[in-house]
C-alpha cells in the first residue's frame, strides 16, 4: 500500500519507524514543513521525505494525519481537494473527532481514527480504530497496516477519547511507575543501570505474564502474596498509600483535560 504520512513529530516519527522497520508499505512519504525528526530516512528505499503535503496525498492510498489538534483544520483544509473517495484517510489527532474532519473533506470520504501510541515505533503499540459510515469496510486495511505495528481493537468513536488516555497517555504513566521503581531499587543499593533494568524487565515480564496467561492481575498476585510474606506488607502498604486511587484519579483527570481539548 502506498502510504503518506502527513506530520512527523514525535508521533508520526515513531509511526514511520515502525512501518520502515516492518517494511510496511509500497511507498511512504514522511511530509512536515519540519522534517528534522524523519531526515534520517531520507536515504531509505521507496521513502520519500518532503515539504510538500499535496504531492504527498495525491501520491498515496492511505494518508494519516499525525498532527496536533491545533493545525489539523488548516492542513486538512490545504490538501482537501485533492482527497479521494480511493483514498483511506486516518487521523491520530487528539480530541478531533470523525464528524470535524467530515466536515471539511466530507462524509463521502473513508475516515478512520486512529489511536496508537509511540511503542508503535519498536511494533509493540496497543492502536485503538473507530471509522465513519462510508469507510466501514476499509477497517481491516487499517488494521491489516498497524497490526504489523503492534495490537489492534476495534472499538466505537465514543471511547476512542478514553483509549487515548489508558493507551497513549497510559505510556507515560507506565513509564513513572518503572521510574519509580528504578528509585527504589537505587535507595535499597542497586547501581542505577542495574535498578533501571531490574525495573524494566520485571515490568515486561508483568506484562507478558498477562498476556499470555489471559489471568486477572489479581491471579498473578496470589501466585507471589504469602501469608505474613514481604510482598503483602508492600502492597498493603503502597495502597495505604493511595496507589491504586492516585492513578485512578490521574487516568480520569486526563480524560477530563482531552474533553477539554475536544471541546476547544
């Protein structure tokens, strides 16, 4: 498939390394006004980087706008024309919601939304879809391009606001928590290289347990929690603590603040 990705900030470079890394693509083009973050590729095959968004799209079968909410309108607006009923049309933008972008290239165009997060670039992204009316049947090519990238669901517009929270959001908060971690192993004498992969790894081991078992968190726990044991007191003592509430309240304060953005 030939693919344009309109936008390469931190998003749409980490969604371009991933394609290339996975060589997910007949043709892509990587087009921004500021291209510093995906000159690297310049070099690669069937890649083309450029300044030029129209050339971009009418060169292109899907193009994904990966940019901020702020300037989708104005992009969106530049290229429109030249916009297709061919062409499936994918947004990453925060907060945009399908009927905005309808309204300035149309309803009769293929519109999905897309919600990924920067583990795409290493193909390990948990990619949230909804679509519009018209591109129902064009959801299993999205899903066919970012299930190279990670794991896909699909899932109706209205949560897609929520699954930017848990998903992309949810990236940084896990990364707080490794981080934390990685402190705590250093205050109890690991060097820091040592604590950071410590906590890395046990995190990604979590993880995986998981995923591959299909267990409840809590089943997982039991399997460590011995009676009068080190980890119950720990635990005990992290919810004391507010854990499990401050990241609850973190996870619903973001949601608040995207409503926000959707709203404006």
């Amino acid at each position: 498939m030939k693919i344009a990705i309109i936008g390469t900030g931190n998003l749409g470079s980490s969604i371009a390394k991933g394609l290339i890394n996975n060589k997910s693509f007949t043709s892509l083009y990587l087009a921004d006004k500021n291209t510093a973050n995906v000159e690297v590729y310049r070099t690669e095959a069937y890649v083309t980087v450029t300044n030029d968004n129209i050339t971009a799209v009418k060169d292109s079968d899907m193009v994904i706008f990966a940019l901020q909410p702020k300037h989708i309108n104005a992009v969106l607006e530049s290229v429109a024309s030249k916009i297709t009923d061919k062409h499936i049309i994918i947004s990453v933008a925060a907060g945009v919601e399908i009927p905005r972008i309808e309204g300035i290239i149309g309803k009769d165009k293929n519109i999905i939304r897309v919600m990924p997060n920067t583990a795409i670039s290493i193909g390990k992204s948990m990619t949230c879809i909804a679509a519009n009316e018209k591109a129902q049947d064009k959801v299993g090519l999205a899903q066919e391009v970012f299930n190279q990238l990670g794991t896909t669901l699909v899932i109706p517009e209205d949560l897609i606001q929520a699954a930017t929270v848990i998903c992309a959001s949810g990236i940084a908060f896990w990364m707080r928590l490794v981080r934390a971690t990685t402190q705590g192993a250093i205050q109890l004498g690991f060097e820091a290289h040592e604590a950071h992969q410590l906590a890395t790894q046990t995190c990604f081991g979590a993880a995986s347990l998981l995923l591959e078992s299909g267990k409840h968190p809590e089943q997982e726990i039991d399997r460590v929690t011995t009676p009068s044991g080190c980890t119950i007191e720990g635990l005990n003592a992290m919810e004391h603590q507010g854990l499990s509430s401050a990241l609850i309240q973190g996870i619903i304060a973001s949601f608040e603040k995207i409503n926000q953005i959707k709203k404006n």
